[in-house]
C-alpha cells in the first residue's frame, strides 16, 4: 500500500467511507467495450458507407482492417483497462469462413464462433447488437417499412440475432444483451407519425416471439430522438421505445447521446428503476448532438454513476460505452474512455450516499451543498492508482507510454 494510498484511506474514513470497499465494488463492476471503436464502424460483411445517421470523423492511421487486427487492437485496450469486463459486438461483424458468407438475415452461431473463442480465452461475457445499418436494404426503413419484403428481412435478421446472442450465453455461461435500435425515420414532416410505429411495433412482436432463453438472454430497446438524415421524425422516439419495453418485459436502454442538448439521462434512472427490474446504458459523450465524442471524466458521466450507486442498483444495469472517434489513437480512445467510466463510479462508491441523502431529507441543504462540492477535491486520484495497481495496470497517464509504443510497432505498419 502506498503512502498516497494510506493517506487517501484515512481521509475518506473521516466522513464514514471505506476505500478498500469502495475498490471491492469497482472490481465487481463489468464494462462492455464496444468493438466498432477500432475500426470505425466498418464491420467485415460490407465495404459501402455507413448509413442510419451514423458518422465517424477523422482518419487517424492505424484503423482496424480485419479480424485479427481489431482483436489484437481489443487485446491491448483490454490489458490497459483494469477489471473484467465484457465485449460488445455488432451483427456487422460476423467472421466467415470461406464458403460461408450470408446476409445479415441468415446469420447463425457458427459466424460468431472465432469471437466466442477470442471471449472465452479471456474470461470475457458478450453482448450483440443486430446491425440495422449501412445495408442495401436499410434504405430509408427498416422494420417499419411500408415494404413487406424489406421488413421481412430485417424481421429475420433480429430473429437470427436473438439465436446468435442465445449461443454466446449458452458457450460462455454467461447473460448475454441483445440491444434494438432502428435508424427509421425522415429527413423532413412526415405525413403518418402513426403507420411507421405500428409496423415496427408488429415487426418487433413477430420477431420476439420466435422464443429464447430469459434467464440468459436480455433483450433491450434503444430509442433516440433525432439523427442525420432523421431530423424531423423518429420511429423509435423515447415514449414508444419504453412503453413498449415496459409492455413485453424488455429492458429500456438509455444512451445519453440520443436526447435534446438540454436532457440528461442522469435524472431519468431514478425513474426507471422503480418501473424496470433491469435498465441498460450505452455512456458516450454528446456534444451538440449525438456525436459519439469519448466518454470523459465529466459532470454527466459522474452524475450517471452516482445514480446507479447511490441506490445500489450497479446490479441491475448492463452498463456499455457507445463511441467511435477516427481523429485520434483509437486505442487510446478505448482506455481512455473505459478508465473514466470507472473513475466516475469509483468516486460513486467514494461518496457517504446515505449521508448526503439524509442531509437532503431534513433540509440540510447548506451542508449538502458544501459537503458534494467539496468531494470532488478528496483524494481520487490515490484510490484510482491503488486500483490500477492492484490490477495490474499502469495509473495515471503513464498507459499512454504503452499504446504510444503499440502505435510504432503495429499501428504505423498498417
């Protein structure tokens, strides 16, 4: 134990907070790291653009060009990110054998087999999400098409998602998310708000009643509020995707990009947890609109955290980061934004919750204002360097050294 570290412990023990537990919960609390950081959304079963709203800027060398790069690339963010955590993978990314390449409507297991391997040698859980993207056939709609073939398809695709996320629990003995989201919607006013909603509403009944394993596959609903391209009218706006999620017994997810600038998915958890068993999240960064920036160690991300520790409900969220930035180290882009996800709920196990919460309820609210504010100045730092340590990653800045190295020797020779 460092002295930073003993000193740290003995500060925070002075307003009733035990840092060795607070580094128990953190280990405890798995990450889902998304694999379409490293390649900047390209996937492996296609090679036109992205579509759906979807953009990525910037063209930093080193971009993930095939199976073996993006997985080696996932290696070295994973050995800089201390804990155990998850993978999350797109239908986009199936890895075919020769002779087996398929449309996303006919996708099986056995696609999936090498990522399943990559998971189970590192201890990792995996989570999927259908691809309703950058396809020939995701033009403008999908399951809400007024084109029965075309909803067809993609009816079909969810289908084989819900088996390939049923076979990764299955293989792995482990849950498995299975995330929806639609980028249906128009550019300008549309004349029927209501026709979409009811076929996407049909296409998700029709999909979901192929039945699956509950107690292992989690399927949630992701809604949004506008896109490129969709700025006038979403199908899957925020009432319906939780009315519906409500109804059927799915899991709401809220990613804090899909919301007006002025909104903030902070103050909806509360809401939810006392309506859903189970909530999910995908943590980015907005700035604007959904821009996908890295997530930082900022005022959102340590409200979100606080939220779900302040009313011991880590265990109820599948918590996953969503953003894919091609202007910088994408590594980097990976460990940086894993590490301040953590760092925000480490500060969460760090605060007296049941204190600052009873000073709310007697009206105390001088000494509440003062004792939050002055929180943020406690020591972090030497717990966070405690944990990395105890993990056996490098604190601070000092993995930078780490990616920089990996970039000479890999990256720069792509």
């Amino acid at each position: 134990m460092s002295q930073g570290y003993q000193r740290a412990k003995e500060r925070y023990a002075k307003i009733g907070v035990d840092s060795d537990l607070a580094l128990e919960k953190l280990k405890d609390l798995s990450i889902s790291i998304h694999c379409w950081q490293g390649d900047d959304v390209t996937g492996f079963d296609q090679d036109g653009p992205l579509t759906g709203g979807i953009q990525v800027t910037g063209n930093y060398p080193g971009r993930a060009r095939n199976p073996g790069e993006l997985m080696a690339d996932l290696d070295k963010a994973l050995s800089l990110i201390p804990g155990k955590h998850r993978l999350n993978l797109h239908a986009s990314y199936p890895i075919f054998e020769k002779g087996q390449l398929v449309d996303r409507d006919r996708l099986e297991p056995r696609h999936f087999k090498a990522w399943v391997d990559f998971a189970q040698e590192r201890g990792l859980g995996l989570d999927f999400n259908p691809t309703f993207f950058s396809h020939p056939k995701a033009q403008p709609l999908t399951l809400s098409s007024p084109d029965p073939a075309i909803r067809k398809f993609w009816v079909d695709h969810l289908k084989a998602s819900l088996r390939v996320a049923e076979s990764f629990a299955e293989r792995l003995g482990k849950p498995s998310l299975i995330n929806i989201w639609i980028p249906d919607g128009l550019k300008d006013l549309p004349a029927d708000r209501l026709g979409p909603r009811k076929r996407f509403r049909d296409s998700l009944d029709e999909a979901l009643a192929i039945g699956y394993d509950k107690s292992q596959v989690f399927v949630s609903l992701e809604s949004k509020v506008f896109g490129i391209g969709l700025e006038a009218y979403t199908v899957g706006s925020s009432e319906f995707c939780l009315l519906y999620a409500k109804e059927k017994g799915l899991i709401p997810l809220l990613d804090n990009g899909h919301y007006h600038p002025t909104e903030v998915i902070s103050d909806k958890i509360s809401s939810l947890l006392l309506f859903f068993e189970h909530l999910a999240l995908h943590v980015t960064r907005a700035i604007r609109w959904d821009s996908d920036h890295v997530v930082l160690f900022d005022d959102e991300t340590r409200e979100i955290a606080k939220e779900l520790v302040a009313h011991k409900a880590t265990s109820r969220a599948f918590i996953g980061l969503d953003f894919f930035d091609g202007s910088i180290n994408r590594i980097a882009a990976w460990v940086a934004g894993a590490r301040s996800l953590q760092k925000a709920f480490l500060m969460a196990f760090l605060r007296p919750n049941n204190r600052l919460m009873a000073l709310q309820d007697s009206g105390q609210n001088t000494e509440l204002m003062v004792l939050q504010d002055e929180l943020k100045t406690y020591p972090l730092g030497e717990v966070w360097a405690q944990f990395c340590e105890l993990n056996g990653v490098p604190g601070y800045e000092e993995w930078l050294k780490e990616v920089r190295a990996y970039e000479t020797e890999v990256l720069s020779k792509r």
